[in-house]
C-alpha cells in the first residue's frame, strides 16, 4: 500500500470508540532502510484543533487492525494512550 492511499484516512480507536485524528495530520516513524513505517505519531488535540493538551501519542504499527477505505482502526493499548 502506497502513503498517498493511507492520506486522509479517519483514525479510530477501536477500544474507546474515539477518532484520533486523520492521516495527513499526523506523523509516521518510517525505518530508512527498509521504507517499513514503525508507528504513527497522533497529536494529543482539543477544541477542534486549536489548543494541543499533553503529549502525543505513539501507535506502533502491529497495533493497527484494519486499514479501510475510509478508516484506520487501531487498537491503542493503555499505556500508550493515558
């Protein structure tokens, strides 16, 4: 699958029911050698994004669980997301 496939995807937590964010906001850990992305870095964003709270969140890849047309459903555990 090619990045511009996953831009603009929705980002959904499966466990809280909860959209994270959209791909294209948020970053991806990408292994140089092998072009692998490692995780996806979501920023922790409030009040229809105009005021950041805490730190951002890190999503390793093996934690995605399904990659949609519309949607990335992930599967945040919770010592990553408090």
């Amino acid at each position: 699958m090619r990045l511009s496939e996953l831009s603009g995807k929705e980002i959904v937590d499966v466990k809280r029911a909860e959209r994270l964010g959209v791909l294209g906001q948020t970053d991806l850990e990408i292994n140089e050698t092998t072009g692998e992305i490692r995780s996806l870095i979501i920023p922790n964003v409030k009040w229809f994004g105009l005021k950041r709270e805490g730190g951002d969140i890190r999503v390793p890849w093996s934690h995605i669980q399904k990659v949609g047309n519309d949607m990335i459903i992930i599967d945040v555990p919770d010592e990553i997301s408090e």
